[in-house]
C-alpha cells in the first residue's frame, strides 16, 4: 500500500483537485487496492509498471482515493453470505490533468471505468478555479423573468402537437391558439429535426413568430419560441444564425446526442444571445441503471447548467415515466442553488405534466420553475387556448392558496378539465401512472 495513492480530502480541495464519488458494488477482498487501481487507471497507470511513471510524475498527476464508506460500516465480522459488498467511494484528480472541458473531464472520471460492472458516477465536485471555465447560462431564472416580465409565478411551457408532420402554417396556428391562452414559452418537439423538408427551418420560424406576435399584441404579454435546431454538428451554428435571423428568440437543443461541446459550442458564441433550452431526451440511457452510468442530478442539473443551458427539460415524477422523486428533485437543486456565480438554470418539469400536477409540484419545488405540458393544453376539450389558460389558472389557484376545484367555479377553462375528472378533489388524478 502507497502512500502517495491516498490524501485528505481536505487536501485535494486546497490543492484545486476535481473529487468525483462513485457507487461502487465488488466482491473484492481488497477493497483498497481495488479502488487505487481504478484511480491509477485513470490518471497515470496501466496493468503493470512502466520506467516513465516515477514519483514525481504520481505526486502531480496520479489520482488519490480520498474517502471509501462501506455501506453497512462494519468494523468487526463481515457477515459471510455478504459476498459483493457497496461502498461509496472518493477520487482526487489533479485539476492539471485536463483544462475546463467535458470530454477531457469525462474520459478521466468515467472512461475506461465505466466498463466495470457496479460502478456509476455518482457527483462530481469542482474547485471555483475550474468552473470558471465555464460561462453557463447567459439569462437564467431571473433573466428570463426580465425578458417576460413575470416577477413570481411559475412558468408555462408548451410543445406544438403533433410531434412531427405539420407544417410552417399549422405550427403557426397551434402556436398563436397556445399563446393566447398565456403559454410562456412554447417549443418544437425533440423529434422535430432542425431542418426538414416538410417543415424548413426559417419558413418555421417565421410563420410560428408571426403568429406568436399577434398573439402578444392580444393579450399584452411575451412568449418565447425554441425552434429545436439540433442536427449534425457542423451545421449547428448555421441552424442557430438562421433561426435568429428568421426571428427566433430562444432555441433548444437536444443537448444529450448532440453533447456537451457542440452545446456550450452555441450558447457560448457571442453572436447568440438568446435564451437556450436543453431537452432531456437520450440522457436516460447514460443515468437510466442503477449500477452504471452518471446520476441524472450531475447530468441534467450540474454539467447542463456549466455548458450554458437556460432551461433544461426535467422529467416530472407525476408524469407518464417512472422517476424516482428524490432524483427529479436533486437535478433542481443542481440547476438552482449557488455555484460560484453560475447563473441558476430553470428547471422544466416534462413528460406528462397535468393542471392536476400543478399544486403537488409547485409544494415540492416552488415557483422557479416552468410546467411543460403537451397534450395538456392540446388535448384540452375546449382547444388549446382553453388549455394553456387553465395551466395559468391551476398555477393562479395554487399561488393564492386555493383548491383547483373551488377555483373552477368561476373559471370555465379549469372547470372542464375538473369535470373530465369527475370529481372536485382531484388530488388522486396528479399522478398519470395511478
């Protein structure tokens, strides 16, 4: 056993060191070299020694095991039937191994590693000097309050329905009914490619803000729209300066294919200055184990927000997928609490959200968030104006301390979709995989 392969971690953070935690399950009978190999695998070493790696190349460079908890913490007797046992563990990597950048960041933390059976990347925490690499969002939460003047409430978010097939004219239409029922921002679906043939990209653009100007003009407020403009790398910048061109005055990406770079890439060129909405599709498959991958709060909460996501679409636990509720809440924690001047990223909460979910979700999260509904408002049975309406007015009811049925009393749009339910307390309606 070295020395030199362990540390403090209060060392390694006055060192600036990167401190990655990982889950880790092993029937290793030597859990402290199992895990010193895997920093040295990921630093400096190989399978066997080699004449180049001497001691002043290790002390710089080599990662250092700073913390390993065994979960449960014996101290005595091992139980025998315990054959694989779980442990937290704790890496040092030396900041100087790889400059403010995800690739680099990633290939060191999770390479090669991220073969082993029962091992997922837990959190990865940063020195100040090495976040500030990045810029992060431009607007942020309080940004984008500016930009629309909405000081307090939550946000409404919608996505045109269908998915795919409409055109520039029909997309004009869902859009324009969407707004004037008070939708804050409203996006193309993450199917939509940036630019298809049945729907091009600036014909798009042009047609759906039109629409969406006429509709500010009625109802004397500002609404968003996020063309998806994600495609092929190299054409990215070009689907970005051509959207803005046309009109756009926010984009989205599919920021989990497209990865990390391209989107910094865009939201940190200077000729872009609108806000960036980062979807949440494909991430599923890097956190979806239990055992493998990267924890969806690092993943959708604190590297999104780095790499400059304004808003980044959360999968909500009352939706129509499986989430843990604890997860969909630590991945907003990650996109709002302080980190060293990274302006807080707006959270999205997606994937099935209903007027039902509105005060169970603003309880739980508060009001720095946005409601992303789909066939919630387009599947309203009075149409899609009457359904962003009644986004609004669960989010009215919720904000004045109010039930969603005493409210519909006096307002038509919420009362129809209270009546679908067939009862005034629609507690037991929030949640779509009752």
């Amino acid at each position: 056993m070295n020395d030199l392969s362990f540390g403090f971690p209060e060392v390694s953070m006055a060192k600036d060191d990167i401190i990655a935690t990982y889950y880790i399950e092993t029937d290793s009978s030597d859990i402290l070299k199992y895990v010193v190999a895997i920093a040295e695998e990921q630093t400096t070493s190989t399978w066997t020694a080699v004449p180049g790696e001497h001691e002043k190349i290790r002390r710089k460079h080599t990662g250092k095991v700073v913390a390993v908890y065994a979960l449960p913490d014996y101290e005595f007797i091992v139980p025998k039937e315990e054959v694989n046992r779980k442990y937290v563990v704790q890496i040092a990597f030396p900041s100087i191994n790889f400059d403010p950048q995800i690739p680099m960041l990633l290939s060191s933390v999770i390479g090669n590693i991220a073969q082993i059976p029962y091992l997922k990347l837990m959190d990865i925490a940063f020195p100040e000097s090495w976040i500030k690499g990045f810029k992060g969002p431009k607007f942020g939460i309080e940004g984008i309050r500016d930009l629309l003047g909405v000081k307090e409430r939550p946000f409404v978010n919608n996505m045109i329905k269908p998915d795919i097939g409409w055109t520039p004219e029909e997309g004009a239409n869902m859009a324009y009914e969407v707004a004037l029922g008070g939708g804050d921002f409203i996006k193309d679906d993450e199917l939509l490619p940036g630019n298809p043939a049945y729907c091009p990209l600036e014909d798009r653009v042009k047609a759906i803000m039109a629409a969406i100007k006429s509709a500010d003009e009625e109802t004397g407020e500002k609404t968003l729209y996020t063309p998806n403009i994600t495609d092929d790398i190299s054409k990215l910048k070009d689907n970005a300066y051509r959207a803005i061109d046309a009109g756009a005055n926010a984009l989205m990406m599919n920021f989990y294919t497209i990865g990390f770079s391209a989107a910094k890439m865009i939201a940190e060129d200077p000729n872009i200055n609108v806000p960036i909405m980062a979807h949440i599709d494909f991430s599923g498959t890097t956190f979806g184990s239990p055992y493998q991958g990267i924890s969806s709060p690092l993943l959708v909460g604190k590297l999104a927000r780095m790499c400059g996501a304004d808003m980044q679409i959360i999968t909500s636990p009352y939706g129509k997928f499986p989430v843990v509720k604890s997860k969909c809440q630590q991945q907003v924690l990650m996109a709002r609490q302080e980190l060293f001047g990274i302006k807080p990223m707006l959270p999205l909460l997606s994937g099935g959200m209903t007027q039902g979910a509105v005060p169970q979700t603003m309880k739980e999260l508060g009001t720095d968030i946005c409601l992303a509904a789909g066939g919630a408002i387009h599947g309203h049975p009075m149409g899609a104006t009457a359904g962003a309406k009644s986004m609004r007015q669960a989010i009215e009811a919720t904000m004045q301390g109010v039930s969603l049925g005493e409210y519909a009393k006096e307002h038509k749009e919420l009362a129809a979709i209270v009546d679908s339910w067939g009862k005034e307390d629609v507690s037991e309606y929030f949640d779509l995989k009752k």
